[in-house]
C-alpha cells in the first residue's frame, strides 16, 4: 500500500542521511518524553505524600545550599532523586544502543499499548468505584447500612478519608489487575451504563417519586469519565472533530510532518499545561481535592467528587503517551518503514 511513497526516495528529503543514528536519536526522544511525563507523576506523589523535595529543591541540596543544610534528610531525598532521574535517562540511552532494530512503529505501537492500558484501567476503576459507591451511599441513606455492617464502619463510611482509603483505593488497584488481563477498553458499555443510570433517575422521579443526589452523582461521574478516559483512543482511531482546510489536500509525506510537528509543538505542550498547572503545587486545581478527598456537598452524594479532579490527570497523561506514539508512527513513515501506517486524516 506504501510501496510508492516508499520508493520515493528523495535525497533532499533531510531524514535520508545516516538513517540509523537518526532513528535511534528519534526512539531516545520518543522515550524520553513518555518517562518524563511518568517520572513527573512519581514526583508529585513524592513530594505531596511523602514529603519529599521538590527538584529545584533537590538540585539546591546537591549544590549544598545553606537551606537544604538544614535537613539533613531532604539532602538524601534529593540527590537521591536526582540520580534516578540521571538513571532513568541511562538506561534509555543504553536500551536504544542494545536494540538497534527496533523500528519506530514497534516502539509507537508500545505507548499505544501503554496508553490504553491506563485508560482501561481508569474506565475500571470508575465502574467499581461508581457501583460500590452507589451500594454505600443508598444503604446509608435509607439507613440500612448500619444494621448490615454496624455502627463503626457505617460511621467511617460517612467520612470521605475512609472511604476513599478503604473501597476506593483498592478498588482502582484491583482495576489495573483487570486491566492486565481485559484487552477491552469498554467504551460502549460505559455508555450504555450512563443511559441505563439516567433512564432510571427518570423512571424512579416521575413514577415513583423518589431521587437522591447519589443518582446524579453517577451519572456526571460516569459521563465525565466517558469522555475524558477516551479521548487517546479517539485519538489514534482519528475520531476526533477536525477541520481539515489545508491538511486534506496535502500528499501522505506532508501529513505525517505536520503530524510530527504538530505533537511535538501543539499536543504535547497542552498536556504539560494541564499537568503543570493541575498538579504543580499541592494547592492546584486538580491535586488539591485528591490530597484533601474532596466531595460535593450533598451529604448523602457520591464521595468521588476527588477523583473527578484525577480525570484530566488522566485525560493529559494518556493524550500525552500517545502523542509521543502519533510522533513515531509519523517519523516511521517519513523514514519510510515497511510497516509504517499511511497518516490518518483528511480521507473526506
């Protein structure tokens, strides 16, 4: 199908000269950018729950800064961070040098792969926690839950701490278990789900009389995960709403430049503002609530409201991976690899 392009060789073309080095140059940034976006989030966990130091921090400690003197502690915390940031980098560059076959599209089809693995992950998660949720929050508020399980744990299911750390928490880790072994993202059934859960919001309002804010709690819950969770995987089907003006028109060559330059300049630059700007301090928009286990203020509501803040962590972690995945299947065509894809997009 590509045998065209393929042959269409032109020494001008700025990728012709020294393939090879330029290819292994190409997969060290590839990788590069997907364990920076990784290591971020490991720091972020480190610096908000176990109080380690920040980089800048870090760096200060390893400079010998009068203020990182003062503990002693945190100047082993950062030098010890440092050096794995160092031996993350190392270790890249010496994978790339041991695997000089390894083609770009192979390396681009394992951050899909990576990509949609959290995804499926995180679209388990909300289905246990949304149900298991669901479960407490009607048992407690036609006060049967007291009786089932009794008077201590029904008052910690009262407190959003609790909970989060005893039925969410494990829930999520249960949900990258399934995951592993669940190659399906499920996105149809989550929506099945949303319709089914405000059909019968409809059905219990005007037939029964009876609403509680659980019921709209699950479903913007589940809605909202719905659209975020899928957004990398629309992404590489190429679903989302383009418009295509110029890049329709052009040759197969000029789509997979403009989609390398495209992510490195466009995609992935917004997926770091959300990460920075959502996560960068402990009182951002988006890990505030996470630290704090914030919930909406119906009583009697879904205690996930925290989590709804994880979404876009979610939504800019796997939109970034597969950015870098778009990158490499672009540069695996204009190098002209055998099993490059063709670029996607502007068919219509």
């Amino acid at each position: 199908m590509n045998s065209a392009v393929i042959s269409n060789t032109s020494p001008n073309s700025g990728l012709d000269s020294s393939p090879s080095r330029s290819k292994s140059f190409i997969r060290i940034i590839g990788k590069v950018l997907v364990a920076t976006v990784l290591l971020y989030l490991a720091n972020r966990y480190l610096i908000f729950w176990q109080d380690w130091p920040n980089l800048g921090e870090s760096i200060k400690a390893l400079m010998g800064s009068n203020e990182a003197e003062q503990d002693s502690t945190k100047i082993y915390k950062g030098i010890a961070l440092l050096m794995a940031y160092f031996a993350v980098f190392v270790f890249i560059i010496i994978r790339v040098s041991k695997t000089p076959n390894t083609t770009l599209t192979a390396d681009s089809d394992t951050y899909r792969k990576l990509a949609f693995y959290i995804i499926r992950a995180a679209f388990w998660a909300v289905f246990l926690v949304g149900v298991a949720d669901t479960v407490i929050s009607l048992l407690r508020v036609e006060n049967f839950l007291e009786p089932l399980v009794g008077t201590n744990i029904s008052d910690a299911m009262g407190l959003a701490t609790k909970r989060g750390l005893y039925v969410h928490y494990p829930l999520i880790a249960l949900s990258f278990v399934i995951a592993y072994f669940s190659k399906s993202l499920g996105f149809t059934w989550l929506a099945f789900l949303v319709v089914l859960s405000e059909f019968f919001i409809v059905l219990t309002r005007f037939i029964f009389s009876y609403e509680q804010a659980y019921m709209g709690d699950l479903v913007r819950f589940w809605y909202a995960a719905l659209f975020l969770f899928a957004s990398a995987y629309t992404l590489y089907d190429n679903g989302h709403v383009r418009v295509d003006v110029l890049y329709a028109r052009f040759k197969p060559r000029k789509k997979a430049w403009v989609n390398a330059l495209g992510t490195l300049l466009l995609g992935l630059p917004l997926c770091w503002t959300i990460l920075h700007y959502g996560i960068g301090t402990k009182y951002s928009s988006l890990i505030s609530p996470i630290i704090t286990f914030e919930i909406s203020q119906s009583g009697y509501g879904l205690y996930v409201k925290y989590l709804m803040a994880g979404f876009l962590i979610v939504f800019a972690v796997t939109m970034a991976i597969q950015f870098v995945s778009l990158f490499l299947s672009s540069c695996a065509y204009l190098f002209n690899e055998k099993d490059a894809p063709l670029p996607a997009g502007g068919e219509h």
